[in-house]
C-alpha cells in the first residue's frame, strides 16, 4: 500500500471537507438568523435594536446571510465558488443594507448615529456585547426566520446531483476550479 495518496484521492478529500465545512456555514447561517430574529423580530422601524447580536454588529443577519452563502458555495466544493457566493451576496445585500441605514437614521436620527458610531456596519465587536434582561419573543416571526433558512439547505440535494452526475461521467464539468 503506498505511503503517498494519489493527486485524485486528495482531490476529493478536500473536495468533501469543503463541502462539509459548507454544511456546517449553513447550519450557522440558519440558527444565527434565528438569534437574530429573537432580538429583532418585527421591531425594526418601532425601535432602535442594539442588544444581543446587535450589539456586536448593526447587521447581524446579513452577516449570517453572507455565513450561508459561503455555505451554497462551499456545496460546489471549490473554495473560489464559496468565496464568488459571498462576494455576489454582499454585492446583492450591501445597497440593501445603504438603503436601511439611511431609513433608521431618519427615524430614529441621533440615536441611530451614536450607535454607527459604536457598533461596526458587519463586526463583530465582542467588547461591545450588551444583552437584554428579558426578550419579548414573536413565534411567528422566528418560525417564518427558520423556514426561510431552510432554502439555504436546497442547495445540498442540487450540487450532490450535479457531482454525481459528474462523477457517473454524465456530465463533464468545462473548468476545474480550487
């Protein structure tokens, strides 16, 4: 048996763990949304939010939308891919995020620019960690945060067609991608 494994056997190992590590970005994307929405949950324009994960960051969940986008493009099992998600993502979120800011600084004037100052636009600012005694929780909202975080896990079944049909040689893939 040879000490040296071949190029196409290691290949697929780091073909796998990225794949797994993109699983587990999902999993965080999902359940960091949800901790999110635990905080926030339909308060946004009511009240300024900036405790729990609001305090280390002013957008929390697009940050977790950009941890599940690496996730999607982890699936492929090429780390450019993952890194292409998340710079797509961010291209699509960041007007988004531009556009809110200058809403909640309309609303809520002063005190939302005292908190840009403090709290970093994605963070996370651990030192700046502030929580609430108690939080008043929206089942609803939390349950329609989870289901929309089940779409990230759609991807899982489409990308492992895709390399089977690659690996069955029904497909051949145009480019080889790191």
């Amino acid at each position: 048996m040879p000490l040296i494994q071949s190029n196409a056997a290691v290949g697929m190992f780091a073909h796998e763990a990225v794949e797994t590590a993109g699983l587990l970005l999902i999993a965080i994307a999902i359940l960091g949304r949800a901790w999110c929405t635990l905080y926030i949950g339909g308060r946004k324009a009511q009240e300024l939010t900036d405790s729990g994960p609001y305090s280390l960051s002013r957008n929390p969940l697009y940050v977790f939308s950009f941890i599940g986008a690496a996730g999607i493009g982890a699936q492929t099992g090429s780390l450019l891919m993952t890194l292409l998600f998340v710079l797509v993502a961010i291209a699509v979120f960041l007007p988004v995020i531009l556009r809110e800011e200058r809403a909640l600084a309309e609303i809520f004037g002063n005190a939302f620019v005292a908190y840009q100052a403090d709290v970093p636009r994605f963070g996370p600012r651990f030192s700046a960690w502030q929580d609430m005694e108690t939080l008043n929780i929206r089942p609803k909202l939390l349950w329609r945060t989870l289901c929309d975080g089940l779409v990230f896990l759609m991807v899982v079944p489409l990308f492992e067609l895709i390399d089977w049909l690659q690996v069955s040689g029904i497909v051949h893939p145009i480019v080889h991608l790191p």
